[in-house]
C-alpha cells in the first residue's frame, strides 16, 4: 500500500479501553473493527501501548503490553483481526525517553555509578536530582518524570531495535510514528529506518514534527511522513475567523504548482485533531463547519487522519496540565454512527476510489474569506473541491476547463456555465466531465 492510499484511525488506548471496571482492555478493538471499516479507515494509529508508570509516555518496557490493556497475547489477537480486516497497525514508537521505573533507569538508582547501565542516560553524577537520586540525569524539555535516553550508545541503540524486530516479528506491525521526532537523534533515527525497511520495504515511518522544514526529516534517507501542524492551524483557524486565505496560503505553500513549493508530493499526516490538541468540536466555533473541515481534510494533499471519537463530535478542552478529556474512555455499547459518521465514511470511499484525491497535485483557482476552490489531478482523474463555510451561496468565476461534473458527495451534475455555484455551508467534490477513469 503506498503511503498516500492510508487513511489513518487514531486511538489512545491506554484511556480509550481502561477505566476502574475494565475487563478486556485491548481486546475491545476487535469490537471496534466494523466501525474502523465503516468509517473507511485502512490503517490503526495505536499512541503508546507499551507498558508504563502512567500516560504511556513513561515506559516501563518495551517489550510488554501495558498490564492495564491486558497481555501481549491479547495483542496478538487483536493485531490479526485487524490484518484478517486488511487494517494495518502503527505503533507509537517513544524512543527519546523513559519513565523513571523503566528497569535499567531502576538499576542506576540503586547502583549508581556501578551501573552497568550507567552510560544509557544522560547522567552526571557530581549533581543530585529532584527526586534526590544523587545523580542529576536530563528529562525531556524539563520533564524529569520522563528520562532522556543516551543514543549515543550502541547498546541502548541495539535494545531498541530488538525491541523493535519483536513487535515487526512476532505482531505483525506495519508502521511506527515515532513520538518528538522533531528532536530525536538523527543517527538513531536513520539507523532504525535502515533496519526496519531491510525487513519490511514497505514498513511505514511517520514523525511527529510541530515546526521548520518537514523536508528535513521526509526524504528519501529517513521518514515517509510527518504530522502537518501547519495545516492543522491553518484548517481551524481559516475556519473560526471566516478567512480562507490562511489555509490557501499554507496549501499553496506547501503544494502549490510553482517551482519553489515546499511539499510537493510528499504524503504528510493530515489531522484536525489528535491526543495532544482540543477536539475540534470543541476547536470550531460554528458546529455546522465540521462536516466542511472533513471535506478539507480530504480533499486536500496528504494523508487524512481521524482522532477516534471525533468522528461522532464528540468535545474535548485541553485543560491546564491534564489531557484527560482528550482522550476519554469508550465503550462499545457508545459506537453508534451518526450524520457526520456517515459523511466521513463516504468521504473516505470517494478518496479511495479518486486517484487525483490521494495522489494528484495542488491548483488554487478562486478565493474569497469565506470560499476556497482548488483542483486536484493527475492519472486521468479530476476532482475541483469547493467549500463555502459562509452563509450565503456563492458564485465563483474561474477556468475549470470542463462545462460540467458530478459532485461525488450529493451525486448531483454540476454545471459551471456563468460561474460555480456554491450553497452556503456546503463542500463540493467535483469530478469533471473530462475524467477518464
């Protein structure tokens, strides 16, 4: 599968399948399969699974299923119903730090300096730490919870990639995002991209990358993706302040058919939402604009991302150091589709099934606050996607080199004689006339 075929479901297990009373943990996925598929998603972005103190974040070890999901058997499973689904897995790699009860971590506060895992972190042992280990050690970005990994050292690089061969072994993974790749070590990095596609060419690779030039770690030498935060302000924020020039500006930065665009034909990760950010029916401020943020998402380049939950609306605010009600528990019996279930799922055939949509370029060709309509093509399909979040219809003036469409999403001909017609608070997805698909 290449990489701009994936739409990509997003879980955060640990919340999503544990509370005081669970029983199945991470057996509940196999219930969520007919759901995934409904909403047309081909792969599963798992955020930590490996077991942890606390939030995932802080590993323990690398090579168990956290206990509060269950065993790793229980894994197995729920990694071969999702390929008998033909879903792929990706794994929340977080390979720049660890927990302080991670078990060599656990071996040096007991030890100290006759460690012989000593040199696996970032110690001085002339200082003291908060935790009055004495030893100073660095956290990640001052988080002293979380303990930051020396990657410089063979060994701990070799533990890493074991650990890695025995989830690609033994579960069958597909991909991993690997967690602040904007600061991971670049020779660690390229060392396990190397390892991971000797054994699987087509092992997927994603980083989470928030600023700068998204080609210096998307390139032929390390990752097939990274997540796409400017895109991601920029959708939610075009939105809010009825300004389609902000994500016109960032989609013609990135992708746009001159010479000096930044992204052309690179598959990032594309999210209107995710763990780490408020749900965005809580983000947007006009509830009638989510199924249009969706259209967005979809139609514009890049791989799509849905953030479990949001699919049925549900709101989320980030709060003042807790993330607890981004990443809610739920339950199997809350799996109920609704109106905009339903229109993500159709969004997801008409992708699918739209070589332009997953694989065509970027045009710009017409722009108001509250109007923005771009062409996407290439291997004999055309889509033109126009969306109006205003309230009132809108006529745009522009060349589709074609007299008329079909509207994917209504089905419905279009004609573009005297201009495009555009109700108010509607997305179209156009398949013009000269398509020979």
């Amino acid at each position: 599968m290449k990489m701009n075929d994936l739409i990509i479901y997003q879980i955060f297990p640990l919340r999503a399948f544990v509370d005081e009373e669970t029983e199945h943990g991470i057996l509940e996925v196999i219930d969520w399969i007919p759901h995934i598929k409904k909403v047309g998603a081909n792969a599963v972005y798992f955020s930590p699974v490996f077991e942890s103190s606390e939030h995932g974040y802080d590993t323990k070890n690398y090579c168990l299923i956290d206990h509060r999901l269950g065993t790793n058997e229980d894994f197995k499973k729920v990694c071969q119903a999702l390929k008998e689904a033909k879903i792929q897995v990706i794994l929340d790699g977080v390979f720049n730090h660890v927990g302080r009860e991670f078990w060599a971590f656990e071996d040096v506060k007991e030890k100290k300096w006759e460690s012989a895992y000593k040199d696996w972190f970032c110690i001085n042992f002339d200082g003291n730490s908060g935790y009055d280990d004495g030893f100073w050690y660095e956290g990640w970005e001052g988080h002293y919870e979380l303990v930051k990994l020396n990657l410089d050292n063979p060994d701990v690089r070799k533990y890493l990639l074991d650990c890695v061969k025995m989830w690609m072994k033994e579960f069958g993974i597909d991909g991993l995002r690997l967690d602040v790749a904007y600061m991971l070590h670049r020779g660690f990095m390229k060392e396990l991209i190397d390892f991971v596609k000797s054994e699987d060419e087509d092992f997927i690779m994603i980083g989470e990358m928030l600023h700068g030039d998204y080609n210096e770690l998307v390139n032929e030498e390390l990752l097939d993706s990274v997540t796409n935060y400017e895109c991601y302000k920029g959708l939610y924020s075009s939105y809010n302040t009825h300004n389609m020039h902000e994500i016109g500006f960032s989609l013609n930065r990135q992708f746009g058919p001159e010479e000096w665009t930044y992204y052309k034909g690179l598959p990032l990760y594309n999210f209107v939402d995710n763990h780490d950010v408020e749900r965005i029916a809580t983000q947007l401020e006009d509830a009638e604009h989510l199924p249009l943020i969706y259209a967005m998402l979809y139609a514009m380049p890049g791989i799509p991302g849905i953030y479990y939950g949001s699919e049925w609306g549900i709101k989320g605010k980030k709060e003042q150091g807790s993330d607890d009600s981004l990443r809610p528990r739920i339950h199997p019996e809350d799996l109920g589709e609704n109106e905009l279930t339903e229109y993500i799922g159709h969004l997801s055939e008409i992708r699918k099934a739209s070589p332009a949509l997953k694989y065509g370029d970027y045009l710009q060709l017409a722009i108001e606050p509250n109007v923005l309509v771009f062409q996407r093509a290439g291997e004999g399909d055309r889509i033109i996607a126009a969306i109006n979040i205003g309230d009132e219809e809108r006529v745009m003036h522009f060349n589709a080199n074609a007299g008329q469409g079909i509207d994917l999403i209504s089905g419905e001909k279009i004609d573009f004689g005297g201009g495009l017609r555009v109700p108010a608070k509607k997305a179209l997805l156009i398949r013009t006339e000269d398509a020979v698909m």
